[in-house]
C-alpha cells in the first residue's frame, strides 16, 4: 500500500471546538426524524445525501458501500457533533447480495481521492447498503466498528434501497453501537427551499425510485444468516491489509534511513542498525501471523466467530480490571483521606501540648521555680482544711485526756474508799 489509511484505531484526534450548522447564519438546517437528546448530533450536506442515496440505488442486486469525510466537533457547550461534508464511493470492490469486500485496490483509491480533498476533512465513518435486508448492524458490520471505527464520534450509514429504509448509527463511549433516531440536512440558507422539498420526498417516501425497488419478501432474510458469513469471510483482512500497509511504510522509512543518510548526518552505528533490523524481522513475524490466521479464517469459518467471542471476552476483562482498578483508586482516596485527617488531628494534639507547656511555664515563671508553684497551690487549696482539722484533733485530744484523768481519779478514789471501809470492818471485828 503506497499510503496511509487511517482508521479509528491508528488516529484519535481531539474534536475542536466550533460553532453547531444550526448556529451559524450560513447554514439552513432541517431534521430528519424524531430528535432524541441522546443521540449524537449527525449534520449531513444535502448533496452528500442526495450522493449517497443515488449510489444505493445505482445497484440493487448486491451491497454497494464507502467511505464518509467530514469533521469531528464540539461546541461552545462541550456538545460533541459531527459534520458530514463528503463522500468517497468504493471502487474495484467485490459484492454479492449480502456481502461487501473492500480491496486492495478500493483502499489505494480511496486514499488517492482523499489526497484531492481538503486537509480539515477527515474519515468520520462508513456506509453500506442492505439491498432487502433491512437496517441494521450485522456480526461483521459491528467487528469492523469495532475495530476500526471506534471512536465515539464514529459513524456508519445503512440504506437499504429496496424497502426506502435508511439509519444512522453512532459509537458510544460504551463501547458499543445505537441507532439515532434521527439527523439533521443542511444546505446554504439560499437553498432552504430545497432542502425543505427534499426531506419531505425523504418523510413521504418519495426520494426512492419507484422502479428500483424489488418484490423481495422478508422470509428472504431466512437465507441472510448464511450470507452474513459470506461477508464475512470477505472482510476479515481488513485488518490484515492495514496492517500490512503500515509495516511496509515503517519497512520503507528504516530502509530509506538506512541506505540514504541525510546530507552531514553520522553515519549509522551498529547499535542502531541492529535495532532497525530487529525491528524488520519483528514487523515480518508479525505479517506471518497475519497471515496465518487469515489463512485460517479462511478455511474455517467459524474461527472468526470465536476471534470475535475472544475479543468480546478480552474486553469483559478489560472492563472488569478498569472496574477493580476504579474501586481501588476510590479505596485510596478514602485511605488518604483518613490519613490527611489523623495528621491533622496528630498536628492539632502537638498545638495543645506545646500551649499547655507554655502555660506551666508561664506559671512556674510567676511562682519562681517548681517547688514554689506546688507548695502555693498545696497550701492555696488545702492549708485552711488543714488547720480546721488540726484544731478539731487538738481539742478533741485535750477533752480525751481530761476525761481520762478524771476517770482515773474516780477509780483511785473509789479504790481509798474501798480500802478504808475494809479497814473499818476488820477493826470492828476484832473489837
């Protein structure tokens, strides 16, 4: 491939900001459809419409598809929309009923008419039509989404020109497709007129070729399942061509590096040209196992069905470690939290206990030393308790005594008395 092809994967700019169609002067702008606040804000040019509706209806016989350019924005709110300013039509393509291939040679001219187009268009998305199948997103439609259309502003159109049915489909930040309800037509305000007549061949089901619809019933879509698989089995190197492409660029750019120094330059050093031929080697396994699984996909079928079942678990996976990782970083934040409030609380008991040192000694500056300071509390608080109590033994101890005394000369006395009536007694016995 002689030139990039970006898809969602490989290039993810930032929208910038500008004003919404609606809000500029220049613009005349119709919906189409019941609007749904939750839907992406699609704003596509008549023109363009008018292109991608006649190339649906160019062939019905098999599916038909291409390329949508335009810008990726927001606005002056943050709102995020997209503009739909041009179309490419896939060439040297190989179709069927149910299936579209997208080449070798469709992906070198697209990139050729890209060239011709401004540099603030870029790819915004795909389209393809469903000629009797209805609108809707297959298994396949979604991988390609997927994988390389998944950005959240990306978009992919379905006509199907047989039953005048169109949708719009949007990725979301979930990491999967929804249908919008409806987007907006937008033409210069001069040809507001014509845009109004436009959309009512849209709304009345006009704008479809009467003759180019078919009398293709829905049992049909019984068969669709199997084509499904066709298409499938066709698109599958997609990402094979791409990557393949990007590594013969990467290939190219070492080789010219390595064989057409610039003017000046040192040359080469063998670290570095050890490091470029290992890089060679790693890109050429990397294109063997590519092509190796398409190789496989190709004869079983049913390999791409579970490398689709594989990705879906892959990305579960991711999900639930983004979810852990999630809880963990809220589990942080309150751990820090909590460490934030014990420093504080550490810092505001240290305030404390250097304010109560400096209250103790600013007392035992006023009291001239430790042993002052407590002996002035000592006696300012218990002296006068002290000395009531020292009074109350004392002249409990002075009436005890005197008590004590005068009961012992009672019995002294009591005991002379005694002895002398025994006297008495004994002297008048013997008289």
């Amino acid at each position: 491939m002689d030139a990039d092809i970006e898809f969602g994967d490989f290039q993810a700019n930032e929208p910038q900001t500008s004003l919404r169609p609606d809000e500029s002067h220049y613009y005349a702008v119709e919906p189409v459809g019941e609007a749904n606040e939750q839907d992406l804000r699609i704003y596509v040019d008549l023109d363009v419409m008018r292109e991608l509706e006649d190339h649906a209806f160019s062939n019905t016989q098999v599916e038909l598809g291409g390329v949508l350019m335009g810008r990726q924005l927001v606005d002056g709110a943050g709102v995020p929309f997209v503009v739909v300013e041009d179309s490419i039509r896939a060439q040297h393509y190989e179709a069927t009923r149910g299936s579209f291939k997208f080449t070798h040679d469709t992906w070198r001219q697209i990139t050729e008419d890209r060239q011709r187009l401004p540099g603030t268009m870029k790819m915004v998305g795909w389209y393809h039509t469903h000629p009797g199948w209805g609108v809707f997103l297959s298994g396949m439609d979604d991988f390609i989404c997927q994988n390389f259309f998944n950005q959240p502003l990306d978009l992919a159109l379905v006509i199907d020109p047989c039953q005048n049915d169109r949708g719009w489909f949007q990725w979301t930040t979930e990491g999967t497709t929804r249908r919008c309800e409806s987007f907006f037509l937008i033409a210069h305000r001069h040809r507001e007129e014509e845009l109004r007549e436009y959309i009512e061949g849209l709304n009345e089901r006009e704008t479809m070729k009467s003759g180019m619809r078919t009398t293709t019933s829905r049992a049909t879509s019984g068969g669709g399942t199997t084509v499904q698989v066709i298409e499938r089995e066709h698109r599958t190197d997609w990402p094979v061509v791409a990557v393949l492409g990007l590594q013969f660029l990467v290939m190219l750019a070492l080789l010219v590096k390595l064989f057409f120094p610039a003017t000046g330059a040192e040359s080469v050093s063998g670290n570095e040209l050890s490091q470029a031929v290992a890089t060679i080697e790693r890109l050429e396994a990397q294109k063997l196992a590519y092509r190796e699984a398409l190789a496989e996909i190709v004869q079983n079928p049913d390999a791409l069905q579970r490398l689709v079942e594989q990705m879906g678990e892959v990305r579960l996976a991711k999900d639930r470690n983004d979810a852990a990782i999630a809880s963990h970083l809220v589990r942080i934040g309150e751990l820090e939290k909590g460490l934030a409030a014990s420093v504080e609380a550490r810092g505001a008991a240290e305030r404390e206990v250097v304010s109560l040192n400096s209250r103790i000694a600013e007392i035992e500056a006023r009291g001239g030393g430790p042993g002052s300071v407590g002996e002035a509390a000592w006696v300012n608080q218990y002296g006068i308790w002290f000395l009531v109590s020292g009074l109350v033994i004392a002249l409990g101890s002075a009436f005890g005594a005197a008590w004590w005394v005068s009961r012992r000369m009672n019995a002294v006395n009591e005991m002379l008395l005694m002895e002398e009536g025994v006297s008495r007694s004994a002297k008048s016995k013997s008289l």
